[in-house]
C-alpha cells in the first residue's frame, strides 16, 4: 500500500468512527451501564441486560463480560488529572478507553474528562479526542444494537418497579 492509498483508508475509517459514533457509543456502554455490572451482579441482577453474561471487575480498571460467543473487555485508564485551587472552577483529567474483543484489541481512544465545580453542584463533560485503534469488525454492529438493548432493559425494570411501587401491574 502506498503512502495515498494509508492516508485514504485512514481517512475512512475515522469517518466511519464519527458516523457510527463509535466513541460516544462505547463511552457511554461502558460509563453508564457496563462498568457498573460487577456490582449489579451481587446486589441487583435483575438490572443486568440478559445479553450481558458473566460481567466481573477484572481489575479497579478493567470489565469483562460474554457477549454471545465472544469475549468483551472494557479498559479505562486515567492519567493524572488537574486539582483545582481556590479560584479555579474545575478540573480536568486524561483517560484511555480501549476495547477488547476475544483478547485483541479492536478500538481505542482518548477522552479528557472535565468537572466544572459551582456553588453548590458540579457536573462533568466529556471531550472525546485521538483514535488509537480502530479493527473494523462484527463487533461494530453488536455494540450498535447492544447500547439500545441494555438502554431498553434498564428502563423496562424501572418501569417495572415504578408500577410495583404504585401498586399497580407493569
């Protein structure tokens, strides 16, 4: 492959992250739902998506978990992060969050995390920067239907609860 032919195929494959929101979509499986599993698993498996097998906190840092045949691996790192002093109003941190399916790694990216502190709240935004690695793969497609169904799942147990609580029938 020649030197335009690389930049070509590079090209294409961060256009195909950005419209399939690749980063987003992993950010969000693995911040709002996945890393959470371990936990779930001992004091509440009800709210673990049925697609989701065997979710275990392999490290402070990492989450495995069986998706069908295969066998996913968030890894989230962090490097250090900026202390606000008394006139600052935030602070930020750099972290990696790579993805491994059946033991090779498939996709990784940076995100720098920022909270911005006021008064009485404060609150967190992403910024999602560099793609490491991007392997195209079946994996593209199950994370596209994944997300929904954990999103899907959770709120039908909500729900269901919710109902419970009303004393009424979901």
């Amino acid at each position: 492959m020649d030197a335009d032919a690389i930049h070509r195929e590079v090209e294409r494959r961060l256009k195909l992250v950005e419209t399939l929101r690749l980063r987003e979509n992993i950010w969000t499986l693995f911040h709002s739902h996945i890393k959470n599993y371990p936990g779930w698993r001992k004091k509440d498996p009800e709210y673990i998506c049925p697609l989701v097998v065997d979710a275990t906190q392999v490290t402070k840092n990492e989450v495995k978990f069986g998706l069908g045949n295969e066998q996913w691996l968030f890894l989230y790192y962090e490097g250090s992060s900026s202390t606000p002093s008394s006139h600052e109003d935030k602070s930020e941190v750099m972290g990696t969050l790579a993805l491994r399916v059946n033991d090779q790694l498939v996709f990784e990216f940076d995100i720098k995390r920022t909270t911005y502190f006021g008064e009485f709240d404060c609150h967190t935004s992403e910024h999602f920067r560099r793609v490491n690695v991007f392997i195209e793969g079946l994996w593209t497609e199950e994370l596209q239907s994944l997300l929904p169904a954990i999103q899907q799942h959770e709120m039908a147990v909500r729900q269901a609860r919710a109902a419970a609580a009303e004393g009424r029938a979901p």
